[in-house]
C-alpha cells in the first residue's frame, strides 16, 4: 500500500502549515490542492511545497468548491500512483494525533473505506448536531443500511482505485455536499465502510466556508437526486441487506 494524504486548501494559510507538519510527522506524502485561494495562502501553500519535496502542490485556477478540490486531489493521487488517500481539512479541526488509527485501519482492511465519525466536545451548537442528524437519516433511507455512522466528516481514507473512476460515472457534488455523496454512491457500489470515532474541535484560524442556507439547500437538493437514485437500485440493496 502507498497511502498519501490529500488536503483541500481555500484561504486557511494560517493553520495549514500544522497540518502539514503533522502529516509529514507521520510520514505520509502530502497532495495540497489551492483552490482558487488568494495571495496570501498561495504564497504559504508555495512555500510547503518548496520547502519538502514529499509535498506536492495541485493549482486550480478558481475555486471549485471542496468536492472540486477533493476530485482533483484525488485524481492526481492515483496518477502519482498511489493506492489509498487519507483526506483531512486544512483549518485544523480534525485530531492529527488520530492519524495513526486511521493508517492502521486502512492497511488492516485495504479495500474498505474508513470514515472518521465525530465526537463532538460540549461546546459543540446543538443546531450543528441536530443538522448532522437530519443527513444522517436520509443518508441510511438512501443505502437503506446503517452502515454510514457520518457522512459529513471529511476526515476519512478512500481506496483510490474504486474511488476514482466513480467520478466519470456519476455528476457528484463539487461543494459541501460531495463528503455525503461520494460516500452513498460508493457504498451503492458494496464498498465497505469502517466507521472510526474521532474527536473534531472549530477551525484553529475561525474561518469556516460552510454557508448555512446555501449549503443546506445544496445538500437538501443532493439527497432528493439520491432517492430518486436509490429506488431502481432498490431490489439490489434489498438483497445484500437479506444476504447479510
């Protein structure tokens, strides 16, 4: 196996050279995609790359929204012959020291995908939590499986060479939304699923690109074109439910 990690970058200069730090800490290779950042975060993102020759530096000319970044990343990942990629955000909300555990469990199961499921601290507002919960119930109507724990953590390992021809095949979500959709259409397809609980705090740098009414009515929309996938898929779930 040869895992590398892939990291969606849009304006969080100031806390991504910490989570590169802590990715190359566990010598894992490093895929930074700059999505269209400004000045100031591609001057930070230029200097990582220069700076380690493990780091590479993927440039999109726009923005594309993290699931375009995440394609991106991913795609370049495998070209560069990679078989797996851990994805993690580059604000610093995700527990590096869980890093290990997330390695670990992708080279005991290679060809499963290991999903980090958050564990929220008190602090956390229950209007986020009681949101989450929403997705997660339309996300096991449409695998009709309680197989995805979160759908929305993007602290996860993808196999790339199942992962990344999906991508031709189906018109996913460029924003917020592709976490949740990459995840029920791979899992339409059998991939396993290996839920990791994992502590998730705020951004280290405050900035959050989640837009509450955009993103909502842009994941509402995603679920809406799932179900209506689901259902000629029905007989097929249906009967890997029975057989397990």
């Amino acid at each position: 196996m040869l895992i590398c990690a892939v990291v969606p970058v849009y304006n969080h200069g100031g806390a991504v050279g910490c989570v590169v730090a802590a990715l190359r800490a566990q010598n894992l290779p490093c895929v930074l995609v700059d999505d269209g950042s400004d000045a100031d975060c591609a001057a930070v993102l230029d200097a990582l790359a220069a700076a380690d020759e493990q780091v590479c530096l993927v440039r999109l000319p726009q923005n594309r929204g993290k699931g375009g970044a995440m394609m991106a990343g991913l795609r370049a990942a495998l070209g560069m012959g990679y078989s797996h990629a851990l994805q993690i955000d580059a604000d610093g909300q995700h527990d590096s020291g869980d890093i290990p555990r997330f390695l670990q469990l992708a080279r005991a199961q290679p060809k499963a995908l290991i999903c980090g499921c958050p564990l929220y601290d008190a602090d956390a507002p229950k209007s986020r939590r009681y949101g989450r919960y929403a997705t997660h119930v339309w996300v096991w109507i449409n695998t009709l499986s309680l197989q995805i724990r979160d759908a929305m953590c993007g602290f996860r390992v993808y196999p790339l060479a199942a992962t990344v021809p999906l991508f031709d095949r189906a018109k996913l979500g460029l924003r917020m939304d592709f976490d949740v959709e990459v995840l029920v259409r791979l899992s339409w397809r059998g991939m396993r699923i290996v839920n990791l609980p994992t502590r998730v705090s705020y951004p280290l740098d405050g900035i959050s690109h989640f837009q509450l009414w955009r993103d909502n009515l842009r994941i509402s929309r995603m679920h809406a074109k799932l179900f209506f996938g689901m259902l000629p898929r029905l007989p097929l779930l249906l009967a890997r439910k029975a057989a397990r």
